[in-house]
C-alpha cells in the first residue's frame, strides 16, 4: 500500500514527499526568496481569514464545477505551472497532464519542461494551458511567432503570460545547496542517497533530476530547433512591448500571471488581457510582497468583472479555496501541494490532493450553507478586525464589492 493513499491533508501529502526527496530537492520546491516572507504570509493570510456560515440554507447537495473560458472543470483548483517535475518524478508533465485530465482538472504547462509539450499534450485532455517566459530574443516577432505557432500546434488552449521573474529570485536554500536554475542535480547533492532509496534509483539511471527546462517550448517533436534554449535563457523581464507582441500573436485567451495591485488592471484589460492571474510566484520572487489573498479583494474591484480574476499562493485547504472564492477569484491554482503529490504517488498522488481539496471544498460548503459556488459570496467572510458590537449589529458583513472596504482598511497597504 502506497502511504499517499492513507495521508487526510495536503500537510501529510507534503510529510511523505519530504522523507522521499533528498534534502535539496525538496529545498527547490519547498524554498523561497530572502527570508521566506511573502512565502509564510501566503499561508498565514489564508489562516487569519474567518468566516460567516449562512445556515438553514439547503445544501443537500454541493456543486463545485465551474466554467473557465467554456472550459467545463471539476472544481476550481486548477495546477499552476512549474518547471521542475522531473526533479520528483521521472515522467514529470506527462504523469501530471494525465492525473489532471483524469480529475478534471486545468493543467498549465511550464515553458520550462522535460518532455515534448505535444507528448505533454497528447497524455492530457482538453483542460491544458501553457505558461509562457517570452523568448530572449522576443522582439525578434519571428522567434515569438514560431514559439506561439508551436504551442498552438501542440494543443494549447490558453496561455499565461509570466511576468515576475525579471530575474530570479534570490532562493536562499538553493544557493546554499548549490544549485543553480536551470535545476541541476549532482552526486554530491544527493549525499544521504540511502534514505532514499527510490529517488536515487531513478536518479542513477538518468531518469530523474536532469534534463528539466532542457526541452521548453521548442519542442523536439515540433522540430523548431532553431528556437532550442535553456529554461535560463527565458528568465528576463517582460515589458508592455512584450505583452503587446504576444496578444497580436496568440489566438485564445490571454492570461498575466504575477499580478499583485490593484492599478495595473485597466491597462492590461485595455491591451487584450483575458484574465488576471493574482500571484507573488508563491514567495519564489520578491519577497516582502503581500499575501495574494490580501491582494485579491482590490484587484477583483479594479477588474469589476470585466475578466476572470485568479490566484495562487498558499492554497493549501479547501478551506482556502472557498475563502479565495468568496473574495472573488474565479478559480485558483496549487503549485507546491500537487508536486508533493507527485513526488510521494506520481500520478496518484496528484489526484489524491485533488480528491483531498475537493473533499475539503465540499464539507466547507455544506457547512457554509452553500450549494453551489455561486453561493459563495464576499458576505461569507468577516470583515478582519470588526468589533464585537460592529459583530453583535452584523456591521461585519461585507457589502459589495467585496473587501474593497477592507483593502481601505489596510489589509492591502
Ligand atoms: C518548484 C516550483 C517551480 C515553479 N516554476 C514556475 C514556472 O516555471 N513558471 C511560473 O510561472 N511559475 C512557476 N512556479 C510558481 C507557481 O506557478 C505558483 O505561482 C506557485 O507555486 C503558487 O504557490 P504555492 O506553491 O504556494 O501553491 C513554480 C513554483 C514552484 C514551487
């Protein structure tokens, strides 16, 4: 029996892929930049959230679909793009294309990859979107064209457009591990191999721990070899020019992933944006930026509804997922839980963190007294630091749009 079966929480799911990796592994996908600020507010924001149950609602039943771009899925938890699966698995995107497929989930591919992004395509189903770093060299049009096209070709439907990683960011546990991005894995890191005596197996026969961000977009099977590079080479900052660029040559929805005010919103809706992605890189860039969930509600009142708003960061209860709801995300996605997932199960370990938050979702639902996710609304949240009079007069409901008072408040300063 594979322990990631009998783990009740994303927090076990993390425990199991902490005993398999080796120590610096688990620091790649664990870490964050400078003092891991931004990465432990991401998670203390979501735990100082309360909430408001509505009761005698009829909840009988739960729905917790939704519709992204026409695209039916499961539930709102949707699998952020990540360039290093293959540091916990050996069929990487491939195992997490198919797991997502197989839960219904959104799956977004990283331009850092190990595989093809056709053979990643061809294992996942129609819920596949693609994370894009713009080439080096991206006003040259025709690299950015043919990188475009190919993703196109490939089979993606969406793409996200990456923009805070100018650089990268300063991960501390790396540089102390001595690694450097792209991600590459030596003996020497693996100093206490016989604790893990899987990993290391794989790693040994070369199937494990080399080659991530090798393929990128130019995929082998695309045969774009002239547009071949390194994971590295695609870490450069991203301008308007850029973003224009990609619009006028990307034919389906558009997404910025890496927002974090309020301000920029109008601009990028007014330059062809098609959604919001609310993201600090999960603390791996700047730190000392908020908590996505703190940013949430202000972005979602400058976008008023004109395209979906999204977030990731953090998320790892239900519990989360419907406080990121209530506050107006359409959908959010997970990066660190699925890949423990992967690296405890492969495949089945993704799924299971699906099934884990899904499960989570619902009983917050059911007690929330909503049926569906439409139900869940900004008055489920109370107001942070409403006074037990504010509380006994039920001043603490908010009132649309959501949060904005809060944002006021402070909570966004
Ligand atoms: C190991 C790792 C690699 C990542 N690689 C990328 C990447 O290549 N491109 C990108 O846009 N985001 C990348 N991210 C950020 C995720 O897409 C996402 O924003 C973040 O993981 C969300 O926070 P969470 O891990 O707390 O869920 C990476 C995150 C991790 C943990």
């Amino acid at each position: 029996v594979n322990g990631a079966d009998r783990v009740v929480n994303v927090l076990e799911m993390r425990e199991l892929a902490r005993r398999r990796l080796p120590r610096p592994v688990f620091d790649i996908i664990e870490g964050g930049a400078d003092d891991e600020i931004s990465l432990r507010d991401n998670r203390r924001a979501f735990e100082r959230i309360q909430f408001r149950p509505r009761p005698l609602a009829d909840v009988a039943s739960r729905d917790l679909s939704i519709d992204l771009f026409g695209l039916p899925l499961a539930s709102p938890v949707c699998l952020a793009p990540t360039g290093a699966a293959r540091l916990v698995h050996p069929r990487a995107e491939l195992e997490v294309a198919r797991a997502a497929d197989a839960a219904g989930a959104l799956y977004v591919q990283a331009t850092g990859t190990s595989f093809p992004l056709d053979e990643v395509a061809a294992a996942g189903g129609d819920a596949l979107w693609f994370q894009l770093y713009t080439p080096a060299r991206s006003a040259d049009t025709a690299e950015l064209d043919a990188v475009i096209a190919g993703v196109w070709a490939a089979g993606y439907r969406a793409l996200a457009l990456t923009i805070d990683t100018a650089v990268t960011g300063n991960r501390e546990r790396d540089r102390r591990n001595r690694i450097a991005v792209p991600y590459r894995i030596r003996p020497r890191h693996v100093a206490d191999a016989l604790v893990h005596p899987r990993w290391t197996s794989e790693f040994l026969r070369g199937n494990i721990g080399s080659g991530i961000g090798r393929t990128g977009y130019m995929a082998n099977a695309l045969k774009i070899r002239a547009l071949e590079s390194r994971l590295s080479a695609s870490i450069h900052p991203v301008t308007w020019d850029d973003l224009r660029r990609v619009r006028a040559l990307w034919p389906g929805p558009l997404l910025v992933k890496g927002i974090m005010r309020p301000d920029e919103c109008p601009r990028l809706i007014g330059e062809g944006v098609d959604g919001i992605i609310v993201s600090n890189h999960g603390g791996r860039q700047l730190d000392g930026v908020p908590a996505t969930v703190e940013v949430l509600p202000s972005v979602v009142e400058a976008v008023a509804g004109q395209v979906p708003v999204l977030l990731d960061g953090g998320i790892r209860r239900g519990a989360d997922v419907v406080k990121a709801v209530a506050l107006g995300a359409r959908a959010v996605f997970i990066g660190r839980p699925y890949l423990y997932g992967l690296a405890a199960a492969g495949g089945a370990g993704v799924q299971r963190v699906l099934r884990l938050l899904a499960e989570e979702i619902d009983i917050t639902m059911a007690l929330l007294g909503c049926a569906s996710l439409a139900d869940v609304t900004p008055d489920l949240i109370r107001t942070p630091g409403a006074s037990p009079v504010e509380l006994a007069r039920g001043a603490h409901a908010v009132s649309a749009p959501p949060v904005a008072a809060s944002a006021r408040g402070g909570m966004t300063k």
